[in-house]
C-alpha cells in the first residue's frame, strides 16, 4: 500500500466530512513564526471494517489500548514543500 493510515478516535461530523469530501490535505503549525506548512494532498478513504482497519485497529491496540472508531487511509497525490 502506498499511502499514509492517520488513526484516532473522531467526531461524527468529520467521518461525514470523509465521506462526502474525499480530497484531503495534511499540514502542522509551526508556532514561530506562525506559519503553516502544508505536507501532501491526497484522496482519503475511510474504512471501519475490513484489512484496512484491522491492521490500524492492531497498531493502536498496542499503544493505546484502545480501538479506533475508523481509520482514514490516504492516498498520497502530491507533496508539497
């Protein structure tokens, strides 16, 4: 797979947001000098069941011990600096 998998625990409104908007952007905020910076664009997909979420659900199990109420993966098309 290539792509990046975000995991957590989300409102309801952003999983609407998923699945309607499937165009997603990630960036950070660099406090000084209040700048944002934008890292990729990419297509999300949302998965509650399935390998997908499987794979995320084991990786959180591990460190939080918890289980995540979806996992977005994100299909990197182009990467921003």
């Amino acid at each position: 797979m290539d792509g990046l998998i975000p995991l957590g625990n989300f409102t309801r409104a952003t999983k609407e947001n998923e699945l309607q908007n499937k165009k997603i952007c990630l960036s950070f905020w660099i406090p000084i000098p209040r700048k944002p910076i934008r890292l990729i664009k990419g297509n999300a997909i949302h998965h509650s069941k399935g390998p997908v979420y499987e794979r995320g659900r084991e990786f959180m199990l591990k460190k939080k011990n918890r289980c995540p109420r979806g996992v977005v993966e994100v299909i990197v098309t182009e990467s921003i600096q």
